[in-house]
C-alpha cells in the first residue's frame, strides 16, 4: 500500500503561504486529496488482485474436429451432431497455461481506459497538484512571496499597528488585547489573536469596511511602546517602501497564477472530454480471440474483468469530482479576468481609520493584497499602516521622543551672540515633542529637518522669543500661530525656494527682527515672498541674502519703522536704490556684495544713519564721499573688500567718524587728511599697498584699534606711539626691521601684532605695556626669546 503522504513533495509549501490562498484553492487542494486517494486506491488493487480472469470458449459446430488433449496423434475424426458443451466439462489445461492465457487477453482484448485508468488519475491529479502551488515554487515568483509573508507576519504583529489603529479607532484604553505573538517563524503569518470581551465573534467578511479595528497592545497603556519597538517599526517602514518599489515594478506573480489557472482548466476540459467518452469502455464481461491454439489448444475465450465494476464506479466518482474541480477554476477564472486585479484601493481602510494618506499599489503589490483579503481583509488594513506617511512621521516622532529626552536638550542649551539661551537641532526626522519641556529655551534653531510640524504645545514655551528655520519643511498649528504672534520677536529663514517661505511669517505683529537667507526672482518680491511685510508694524531690523536688481516696494511700506536694513547680494548689481530715501528712519544700512561702482546717492538722505556697509562691491572712487557730511549722526563707515586706489581729501569732513574700515582695497597712500577725523578709535588699514603712515596719526588719541597687516611698510612713526589709548596694534607682514622704545608708551596695549616683519630683537620696553600678555603678541617663538627672561615670564605666567 502506498500512503498518499508520499505525494507531499508536489503541493507542500511553507506554512505561512496558505495566507495567499483564497478560499477555492483550498477547496481544490482538498478535491486534488480525494482525487489522489482515488488513484492510489485504484493502483493498489491494480497491483494486489487478479487483473482478468480467462476461460476457454467451445463452439458448437458440425463436422468440427474435437482435439484430444495429451494425445501425440490425432485421431480419426469424429462426426458430433448438436454437440452441447457439457457443465463441468474439463479443458485439461494447467495452470501456467490459465496465465499465460489470462496476460495475453489482459493485453490484447481489454480496452486500454479500464487497464490504465488510475494511473490516469493519479498522473492527472498530481498534474492538479502542481498547477496549483507552482506559484509557490517557482524562483522568480517564490522569492517575492517569501519576502511578503515575512514583512507581512511583522506588519501584523508589530506593537506599533496596533497603537496607530488604536488611536484612529478612538477607543479607550481599557480595551485590551492580547497578541500571541511568540509563535515560530513557520507559523508567525496567521497570527492568533484573542479578543477580551465582545471580539470573540468578529465576524469576517470580503468587505473591509465590516471589520473594525478596536485592539490595543497589551500594555499599561495605549501609548505606551519602547524605544527597541519603535526601532524595529522604523525599519519596517524602510523595509515596505522597498519591497514595494521592488514588486509594483512587475506583474510575474499575477502572470504565474493566471498561466496555472488556465493550465488547469485547460486540463479539465480535457479530462472530461476523454473520460466521457471512454468510460462505458469499463466491462465486467470480455471477449478474448488470440491465436494460440498451437500453445492451449483453444483460440476463443471469454473473460471476466475483476475490477470493471469497481473502476466503472469510481471512473464516474472521479469525474463529478473533476467537474466539481473545473468548475471551481472556471470561477477562479472569472474573478482573474473580471476584476481588476492590478490595481489595489484602499479606500475603505482610508474611511475606517482616518489615515487619508495610504496609497493604492498596482501590478503584483495589489494582486498579492486581494489574496490577502480572500483569507482575511485584517491582514490588509494591518499592513496599510505601514503604507502611510502620516503613520511613519507618528513613529519617528515616537523615536524622536525616546531619544532626545528634556534632559538631553537641556544639556544642549548655549547662550547664543543675543545672550538667549538657544537650542540647535539639525538634520533630524522631526521635531520632538519633548522639546516644550524645555520651559527656560529663549531661542530654537532648526536645521535641515523636512518634516517639523509645531503644535498648540509649543505655548508651553512662555520664554520663546527666536526661531530660525534653515532649509525646513514647517507645517504649523493654528494655535501655536497665534503663539507665535504675540512672542516671537526674531525669525531667521533660509529657503531653497521663494515658495517655502511660511506664509504666517507675515502675520508676526510683534516681530522685530527678520532674516530671509534664499533665491527669489526679481518678480518674486513684489508678487509673492514680500508683500505683506507692511503687517509687521514693529518690525526694527530686515535682513535680505538674495540677488535683487532693485530695493523691494515691500521694504518701503515697513520704512517708517525699520531702523536696520542688510541686503547682501549674490554679487548681481543692484541698480534702483531710489526707495532708499523714503527709510529716514534707518541707522544701520549693509548693501554687501551688490555690485556698486558709486556710493549710492540716496544714502545721503538718510540724515539718521549711523552705520554705512558697502563690501565686497567695485568701488574705485569715493569722491562722493563728501556727501557723507550731511550725515551727522553717522560714526561707522565700511568700505572694505572694494577697489578704491586712494582716499580723497574730502574724508576731513566726516568728523563724527569712529570706525572707518578701508581693509582689503588698493589703497597706496594714506592723506593726512584722513587723521582729521580725529574721533576714529577704530582704524583699520589692512590688506592695502600702504609704504608709509603720516606722522597725522598721532592727533588720534582716542584711537584703540589700529590694523596695517599686509602692507609695506617699513618704517613706524614716533607719532603713533603718542595714541596712547591703543589696546590693539597689528603690524604683521610688513617690512618692519625695528621697534621704537617708544612702545612703552602704550600702556593699554593687549595685542601686539609683529610676525612676518624683519625684526632682530623685541625692545625690552615692552615690559611697560603691563596689559600685553604672550597670548596678545602675535611674534615668532625665536623672536620672543630676544626679550630679557623676566619679562618672557612674567608675560607667560599672566
């Protein structure tokens, strides 16, 4: 007897595999067992029992000649009328004979359907078998199955499903379940789930909508998930965008499973075609004419099938059970070809659970999807977590919040140039919610973070007044807007497009300091980014790092109290400056990097400023410079990083003048006009062609700062020492070669610049500058062993 687990090899797959069978495989599994056990059955008595049983046939005949057996001659004929043949009447044939007679009709005269039929069956349903699990078997299609019962048995078990359903189902806490989920990995894809209460008879359906989703970990309480969980969700998420990418990118597992399906219907057809046919060929009663009489004697012979009744009965069994089997592939067939099986919505999961962002698959995502839900439509709904966006960005600000705990931040807290104390964040997946525990944070700063999203919760901050947002995805809550408009008072932004700008930028009424950092078009700034900056009425301080061609309208509608404007171009040339002259109210004014051949003629108008910077553009004339003296209150003007080849003498009427910056030009020669501006205390004259410095300089007493490095100067006047405020002097890389005594009449000085000159030795007078230190003289190690030892010590022991 063969026992029918032998044929396990040709339908067996992987335990968790039977999630992908719907309901008509299984049942075809079944009929292919019963089909099998038929076969089989039928084989075995093929094997056991006598196939034909054959005895002689006499026929009446006149004038027949009767052999007589065991004789060696014949003899004389005998005449017989209406012979009968007699009852009980001997052959005198032995046994082998019978046999031989028996195998030569078995071959000859019985109907090839009634001696090969269970084989036929057998062969037939193993044929059945193989179509049907092939899918399973086959590398191309196997692989992807595997990957997808194994993401799937995750997504199913993961504690985070549960919490992001939960919380969607708004169901109370109180409402447990407890997830089996130690099971092995062979059977971790039909997870046994008990329902506490009344989800005992959770009612399955087709319809994913009839299935609520109204589970919670079984953990103290419905939030609660560790940090270990909520890694192994993220890397769930990381794992289905790829699988997902990998598999909508073909169809081979839809392609598979039609092939098998038509195959086996194909197969139907033809089984019931033949059988029908051939099944009345099965009979009890055969008739044997072989031509062996020179062997037993007899050429006729009348047979008798054993099995035929047996057979017969189950030739019709097995063919109902074939029917029954087509039938179910033609239905199979019906749902492959009418529904649109390469396409999977999730819409009723996106209405049950409110997660709006779950998006439909196609190709074999989708066809795998709508075999999931011919097992069970829970298994689907349970995986569109981890589908969506919405749900991902839930996980990362759950990790987020395990891992930049209150105190975390807190150790991160610097004071910033603003004397605040701010809190800087970069590149990070979100922002965490446990940064509104921080109470005392006066400044945040965001870098790099696509996804912050700034709840009601950030009133929490009552000492939040700045935020800078470099290069921020930022989606803001309505409250925490109205927070930020009666707090905030500084905002920096840096944009990659004028776009990304937030549009509640220009509802901060108690703004007073703005910094944009970003490209805008020339037309931008009239129609899109600035147009509604007239809404911030305290606004004090604009700061613009773009590439404008003119001065914003937008600029001037805040002008009657803005009192500080920084433009700084991408060094395209800035050319209507006109709206200038309406902001009488500004005191500080940068137009950096603006490429500007002339100091623009509308600063002169500006009878409050106090601070003039115009780096980095392409002066090479100042002479308008004069202009400059109707600007009484002006005390800092900074023309470094220019072209200028020389200060005209006009420079005497800047009397209010403290900081002058003419650092990194052409200058040649210094006028001894420029030392009648003898409020300067901070002059700085470096990176020039300077040779040599007026003896003027020494009406600058009130003089502190003082810079000529990388010039070439190679001789220092006796005058300087005379300013006697100086705290810093820097006379680096020259061609100095000696050191006046005279420096010891500088008694404030901290820093001392000497190196990259031709010095010998350091004048033991320094001894007098009490306030130098070694860290302030910047001198080469050899040159500060020429001074004497105790002065060396005493300079490094302070």
């Amino acid at each position: 007897m063969i026992p029918v687990t032998e044929f396990r090899q040709f339908s067996e797959q992987e335990p968790a595999f039977r999630v992908l069978k719907p309901w008509w495989d299984v049942f075809t599994d079944y009929l292919s067992v019963v089909m099998l056990m038929i076969g089989v059955f039928g084989c075995t008595l093929q094997v056991v029992q006598d196939k034909i049983i054959c005895l002689p046939q006499r026929i009446s005949m006149a004038n027949q000649t009767i052999p007589l057996p065991n004789k060696t001659e014949l003899v004389s004929p005998v005449i017989l009328q209406d012979v009968h043949e007699m009852m009980g009447l001997k052959t005198n044939l032995d046994l082998q004979q019978y046999s031989f007679i028996n195998q030569i009709c078995y071959e000859k005269a019985l109907h090839w359907y009634a001696k090969y039929f269970p084989y036929l069956v057998l062969i037939h349903t193993l044929i059945f078998m193989v179509c049907s699990n092939f899918w399973f078997k086959f590398p191309g299609s196997s692989s992807k199955i595997e990957h997808f019962i194994s993401i799937l048995g995750k997504c199913f078990d993961s504690p985070w499903t549960t919490r992001a359903l939960s919380e969607v189902s708004g169901e109370n806490p109180e409402e447990k379940v407890l997830l089996d989920n130690k099971n092995n990995s062979a059977s971790r894809a039909i997870l046994n789930v008990s329902v506490e209460g009344n989800l005992d008879n959770l009612e399955k359906t087709q319809s994913l909508k009839s299935i609520p989703e109204k589970i919670v970990v079984d953990k103290p309480t419905a939030s609660a998930l560790d940090k270990k969980e909520g890694e192994q969700a993220k890397a769930l998420f990381e794992k289905v965008k790829k699988f997902r990418l990998h598999v909508e990118e073909g169809d081979i597992l839809y392609v598979m499973y039609v092939r098998q399906t038509v195959l086996k219907v194909f197969k139907f057809l033809l089984i019931i075609a033949y059988n029908s046919a051939l099944v009345s060929k099965v009979q009890f009663t055969v008739k044997c004419s072989v031509d062996i009489q020179d062997m037993t004697g007899y050429k006729h012979f009348s047979c008798n099938h054993t099995m035929a009744h047996l057979f017969s009965k189950l030739s019709y069994c097995y063919l109902c059970f074939v029917a029954v089997y087509g039938f179910t592939c033609l239905y199979t067939s019906y749902w492959l070809f009418y529904r649109s099986l390469k396409e999977y919505s999730f819409e009723y999961v996106r209405q049950e659970t409110g997660i709006d962002d779950i998006p439909d698959v196609k190709n074999d995502f989708a066809f795998m999807l709508h075999m999931i839900d011919q097992y069970d439509p829970l298994y689907s709904k349970r995986f569109a977590v981890f589908l969506s966006e919405v749900s991902e960005n839930k996980l990362k600000q759950l990790n987020l919040n395990h891992e930049w705990t209150p105190e975390k931040l807190r150790q991160r807290l610097l004071t910033n140039h603003n004397n605040r104390l701010e809190l800087q964040l970069f590149m990070l997946s979100g922002l965490p919610d446990t940064i509104f525990e921080v109470t005392e944070l006066q400044s945040l700063k965001l870098e790099i973070i696509n996804n912050v999203s700034i709840p009601a919760s950030i009133a929490q901050l009552e000492n939040l007044q700045e935020l800078s947002l470099y290069q921020c995805c930022l989606k803001i809550h309505t409250t925490a807007t109205s927070f930020l408009k009666e707090n905030l008072k500084v905002l920096r932004v840096k944009f990659d497009d004028s776009r990304e700008l937030p549009h509640w930028l220009y509802h901060l009424r108690n703004l007073e300091e703005l910094y944009l950092i970003g490209s805008l078009s020339p037309d931008a700034s009239k129609n899109v980014v600035l147009e509604s900056l007239r809404e911030l009425k305290n606004l004090k301080t604009l700061s613009l790092k773009s590439n404008f061609t003119k001065i914003p309208q937008s600029i001037v509608d805040v002008s009657s109290h803005l009192q500080r404007l920084y433009v700084y171009n991408d060094g395209s040339k800035l050319v209507m400056l006109n709206n200038l002259k309406k902001m009488v109210n500004l005191t500080e004014l940068e137009l950096v990097h603006c490429d500007l051949e002339r100091i623009p003629h509308a600063v002169f108008s500006l009878t409050n400023l106090q601070e003039l910077d115009l780096k980095e553009n392409n002066l090479r004339s100042i002479e308008e410079i004069v202009s400059c003296q109707h600007l009484h209150k002006l005390t800092c003007l900074k023309l470094w990083h220019n072209s200028i080849c020389y200060i005209p003498e006009h420079i005497k009427k800047l009397s209010s003048l403290e900081r002058l910056y003419f650092s990194h030009n052409k200058i040649e020669i210094l006028p001894s006009h420029l030392f009648l501006c003898n409020k300067l205390r901070y002059l700085d004259l470096s990176n020039n062609d300077i040779r040599f410095i007026p003896p003027e300089i020494g009406v600058l007493q009130s003089l502190q700062y003082f810079s000529v490095t990388c010039n070439k100067i190679d001789n220092l006047p006796d005058e300087l020492f005379f300013c006697k405020k100086l705290k810093t002097l820097k006379l680096g890389k020259n061609t100095l070669s000696l050191l006046s005594p005279k420096i010891s009449y500088l008694v404030l000085l901290t820093h001392l610049e000497l190196k990259g000159n031709h010095f010998e030795l350091l004048p033991p007078e320094l001894r007098f500058c009490r306030a130098l230190k070694r860290g302030g003289l910047v001198v080469e190690d050899v040159l500060f062993e020429t001074l004497p030892s105790d002065i060396r010590d005493k300079m490094k022991a302070e």
